[in-house]
C-alpha cells in the first residue's frame, strides 16, 4: 500500500520520473517558471506533475 504524502513533503518540487516525457515537459516548464520568477506558473506546473505522477505512474512524487 502506498504512504500518504505528508504536508511537508507538498512544499518540495516533485521528481520526473526518468524517461517520462509528459513527466520532463512538465519539469522544464516549471524551471522556465523559476527563471522567469512567475511562482504562480512554477507552482501550477508542480502540482500538474504531481497529478500526472499519480495517475500515470502511481508512485510518490518527492524526493
């Protein structure tokens, strides 16, 4: 069975998951949101790799 994911862990970017392209395509829109310093956008990408990690791969997505 799965671990719920603790509230501390939300505040972490979640991890692609190796070989996901959705996974990396997500990732590198967050990091151009970083360097661009648009948190709305680096977070909105965040939480849809989270979403996309937990019905595609069903797996933890922090480190």
């Amino acid at each position: 069975m799965q671990q719920p994911v603790q509230p501390d862990e939300l505040n972490r970017p979640p991890v692609p998951t190796p070989g996901c392209a959705t996974c990396t395509e997500l990732a590198i829109t967050r990091d151009d949101a970083r360097a661009r310093g648009n948190r709305r956008a680096e977070t909105d990408a965040d939480d849809l790799l989270r979403r996309h990690q937990h019905s595609d791969h069903a797996c933890r997505t922090t480190r």
